[in-house]
C-alpha cells in the first residue's frame, strides 16, 4: 500500500443481508417508528394545522361537498394524510419570513379578505405591488404547472388574499404564485402572476355565503353529515387529497375517486 493509500476510504455502498449488525434491524425499524410518529403529532399541533374556520386557500376549492364538510367542522379523516409536505412548507415558510429582506418583502401578514375569511398571507412584494404565494411542489404538481396548468383553487386564493392586502391600505396590481419543486433546484422556479381582480375571489366568497346558509338551514355538523352528502361533489384529481372520503355509511364522501 502506498503511503496515499491510507485515505482511501473503504466502500460503504455494500449489499448487506437481512439481519446483519449493519442492516435495518428491529431496532432502526422501532426508531423509524418513533420519529414518525413524533413528527405527525407535532405536526398535528402547528400553528398552521390549528386553523378551524374556512380560510383563502380553501374557499376556491372546485368541489362544494369538500367546502361544505370545512364549514361544518367535520372532523378531517387523517387514515391517509402524511404530514410531511406541510413539514417541509412550514419550513420553507419560514426561512422566508427570516431571511428575504424587509425592505422589499412584507412577510406573513395576517389578512381579512372579507365575508369572516381571514389567513396568514405569504407575501406581499413592495416595488411591484404583488401579493404572492409560496407553493412548494412535488416533481409531478411542479412539472404540470411548466406545461401551463393552472389550479383554480389556487388562483382564487391569491385574488383572496389581494382582496386583504387591499383592505390593509395596500395597493395591489397584480397577484402571483411562486412554484418550487421540492426535487428540483431553485432555477427551476416558476411563477404565475397577473392583475389582481376582486371579482374572482368575489364570486368564491358568493359561493361560501350560499354553502353556510345551506349548512346552517341543514344543521350540518360533525355529528350530523347526511346534509352534506346532498352538496353536489366535484370528483376529480383533487380526491386524493380530500380528507372527507371514505365510506357513506360513516358520513363520508363515498363520490371522491
């Protein structure tokens, strides 16, 4: 061996079979089990999770039931949900807030958008007036927004959250969404934008009015979900994240795909 040889690190990218002193034991599966467990229940308790009244980013939202079900404070099914995303945006939200400068930036601000709607407001951009919106995307969501999708429910959130820098005293020109892929580098961001018009989120604030009549008329509430499965649904790729489906017989949405 050369005297340089000494450096040379040894391999570690070694198959190892089940069971050995280096493989994923019982203990690093018990450990795994720990970590997850005690970063979905912290997550469970975040600021941002705690939010009990329809807020801007969910008042856009295509399918009605799934407002309806928000409005009457039905109990969210967490059989499927996985916290991680909202880790990682909660994050990311954040080091914004820290880190970009305040003489350009003003950084969540708490916003009344109007009709009882109020939320926390990613961003408001001083010299061009603009109200934005982080979204931290998966490599799927990230790559259809490059190929000209746009999502409804986002769109109305980021006219909504106009309408409260507006009511703040703030001019607003334009409103835009800042779309990060989680798996990609910053290069790759890309962002949305046109002028801010009142009306859109006017017509999603319209539509709220009409489900909180319904769902007071009904007495729709958590312990009380027929009246809800009567609210047309809008079925689509949206389901998956739904967390009202499951099974009609247990007041669920048995509609989403």
């Amino acid at each position: 061996m050369t005297a340089l040889g000494v450096f040379t690190p040894k391999p570690v990218n070694v198959s190892l079979k089940p069971g050995t002193a280096y493989s994923n034991g019982p203990e690093s599966e018990a450990l795994r089990e720990i970590i997850i467990h005690d970063m979905t229940v912290a997550a469970a308790g975040a600021s941002r999770g705690l939010q009990k009244e329809i807020g801007p980013s969910e008042i856009g939202e295509p399918c009605a039931r799934q407002v309806a079900f928000k409005v009457a404070g039905v109990e969210k099914n967490p059989s499927w949900q996985d916290p991680f995303p909202s880790i990682r945006g909660v994050a990311m939200h954040s080091w914004m807030e820290e880190n970009l400068p305040k003489a350009t930036w003003e950084l969540e601000c708490s916003v009344d958008c109007g009709r009882g709607v109020v939320g926390t407001s990613d961003a408001y951009h001083k010299p061009s007036l603009t109200v934005v919106d982080w979204k931290f995307l998966g490599a799927t969501q990230h790559g259809e927004w490059l190929r000209g999708y746009l999502s409804t429910k986002y769109r109305v959130q980021a006219h909504t959250y106009g309408n409260g820098w507006a009511a703040r005293g703030y001019r607003v020109d334009r409103v835009a969404l800042a779309i990060f892929g989680v798996t990609k580098t910053l290069q790759d961001l890309y962002v949305w934008s046109e002028p801010w018009q009142p009306a859109i989120a006017e017509q999603a604030l319209v539509r709220l009015d009409h489900v909180r009549s319904y769902v007071a008329a009904t007495a729709a509430s958590n312990s009380n979900r027929a009246p809800l499965l009567q609210v047309p649904a809008t079925p689509g790729g949206g389901c998956f994240f739904c967390p009202y489906k499951g099974r009609a017989d247990q007041g669920l949405c048995c509609d989403a795909r």
